[in-house]
C-alpha cells in the first residue's frame, strides 16, 4: 500500500504523528502486511522524520509559504496516486493539499480547524474525552482502527537514520541529565533552569549536565564542577534522537524535546503551565517514566525549584533505571 501523510509541524505535534504511523506500520507487518509512507513535513522538521527511518520519502515545503505551498509542491502532489492519504494535522491547507493529492482513500481529523474538515471523506472518532480532554496522541492512534490497527502504541521509537552528534562519545557514555530550557513559545518556558541547572550540577558532580537547544540563554553561574555542558545550538534535529537516547533523566518545559523523550522510553519531567497537562503531557510507556508537573495556577513564575528539584530526586532513585530500550 502507497500512503501518503501529512503532518507537518511543530516538534512535539510530529513525535505524535510517528508514534502513531511507526504503531500502525509494525501492526501491519505482524499481518503480512507492507506499506510504502510518503511524508510531507515542514522543511525545518524534515531531519526528525528522516532519522526515524518511519517514511521512505520525505516531502518538504518551507513555512514561508504561507498559504496554498509553491507550484512545485502542488503538482508533485497531483502527478502521483496513492493508496491512502492521512491527514494528521487538520488545518486549512492540510486539507487543501489532501484534496488535490490523488487518492483511493483520504481521512482526516475529526476535530480539524480552519474548515479544513470539508476535505475530508472520512474521520476518525475522537476519544471518550473529546477534542478538549483527550491526550493529542490518542486521537492519532484512532485512525488506526479505520485502517486494521489498533489504537496501542507498538513501542519506543527508534531512530535509526540518525547521526552521529558532535558530542564527546564518553560524556554521553556517562549517561548525563539533560536539561532544555526553551521552548517554541516563551510563555511556556520555565524561569527556573538556570538555578536547577546550578544546584544539579553542584550536587551531582558525577554525572553530565547538558543543555540542547536552541536559544541565546546564559549558562548558569556558581557551578563548583566541570561537568556542565552547554550543547545550545550545536546539536541539529537529526542528532537529537542520540543525544536524547543516551539520557539517564530529561527535564524540559511543554515542547518537542519533552515528547521525544517520552516516545524513546527515556525518564522525562515535563514542566507545565499556561497548556493542559492532560491534552499535552509527556506519555511514558511503562509507569512512572514520563512525568508532568503543573504550576500552580497555571503560572510558571511560581513553580519552585525546590519542587521540580524534589522530583527530579524521586525519578533518579526510581525510575531512571527502568527505562525502555531505546535503541
């Protein structure tokens, strides 16, 4: 079978969509089954999609193009006919491009925005939540019972396109903490990452405390020890899966590293505020190995270190060694 799917941004919102697509490929080879996966992905999410190995092609299309995707794009999607198209992300140009793709069958999101829902021949149920109260990974792994499937996550994902980061092999051998302190949006990000990342690397002199990402942030002050790393803009998306994977422990704010994480089967502490917890949170696969914790009030200026600090402590005495295989 010929698939094509879409979905196309942000980080975290495409670490759901290859959760759900990797569960329905592996459920279809148990059947017999095989499918070919065309996917189509923002430019700058491209690397993420390749190093998972999940799509045999990757169609790109930059975010400058803002309305209906260039020329080139509009007839690439018309000069081939596919099997199935699944639209995952379900706004208006999504839709758009699922109606001029040609194909047997098109599905798409039952709680689809910007009208794009008109496009759409068939949709999925939404979970017993609802479009409000249910995780954004649950109504992905809903349309896998439209194809045969069943909407259970199959596994960790696995990155075997990945490359080789330019980090020293021994540090992450070391199995470090890893802390991203930014975010796609500054309302969700944490202030207190500087002062964790101070009193972590203070009490654990030991281990490795690393920063990825991809902001401008000052590294903290007050460090007694050399095991403090800031990697801030030196890992590319491609190498994030190896980084990550090496984790005893990641600690980040509502973003896509923090999905990452949890979809590998590494410990993860997702720091929450203005966004639902329960719509967005880290989903572990195996008790107690994703984590979530919710400002109070919603207002992360008033998130204490001490309590993520506490947590942090839990999870390194009793989860942190049981983490999934990730490789």
């Amino acid at each position: 079978m010929d698939l094509l799917i879409i979905k196309t941004s942000s980080f975290g919102d495409i670490v759901h969509g290859l959760q759900a697509i990797d569960s329905l490929r592996r459920q279809w080879e148990r059947a017999g089954k095989r499918g070919a996966i065309t996917w189509l992905v923002q430019d700058r999410f491209a690397g993420l999609v390749e190093a998972s190995g999940i799509a045999e092609t990757c169609w790109t299309f930059s975010r400058r193009d803002r309305f209906l995707g260039d020329k080139a794009l509009r007839a690439r999607l018309r000069s081939r006919r596919f099997d199935l198209v699944l639209d995952l992300q379900g706004r208006w140009k999504t839709g758009y491009w699922t109606w001029l793709a040609r194909a047997d069958r098109k599905i798409g999101r039952a709680d689809a925005r910007e009208f794009a829902g008109m496009f759409y021949p068939e949709k999925p149920a939404l979970p017993p939540g609802g479009r409000y109260g249910s995780h954004a990974l649950d109504i992905l792994l809903n349309y896998l019972p439209l194809l045969g499937g069943e909407a259970t996550l199959a596994g960790p994902l696995r990155f075997p396109g990945g490359v080789k980061p330019e980090v020293d092999p021994a540090v992450l051998a070391r199995r470090p903490i890893l802390i991203f302190p930014d975010s796609a949006q500054a309302v969700k990000e944490w202030p207190g990452h500087r002062e964790l990342t101070r009193e972590l690397a203070n009490a654990y002199p030991t281990i490795p405390i690393l920063w990825p990402g991809w902001s401008d942030m000052a590294p903290p002050s007050g460090l007694r020890h050399d095991n403090f790393i800031n990697l801030m803009k030196r890992v590319p998306l491609k190498s994030l899966p190896e980084v990550v994977g090496s984790a005893r422990l990641v600690i980040a704010n509502d973003s896509g590293p923090m999905h990452l994480a949890a979809a590998m089967g590494i410990p993860v502490i997702g720091l929450f505020g203005p966004s639902s917890a329960v719509r967005y949170g880290p989903r572990g696969l195996a008790p107690g190995l994703a984590r979530a914790i919710a400002a109070p009030g919603g207002r992360l200026a008033d998130l204490s270190v001490a309590t993520v600090r506490d947590e942090i402590t839990a999870c390194l005495e009793g989860t942190a060694e049981r983490r999934l295989d990730a490789r």
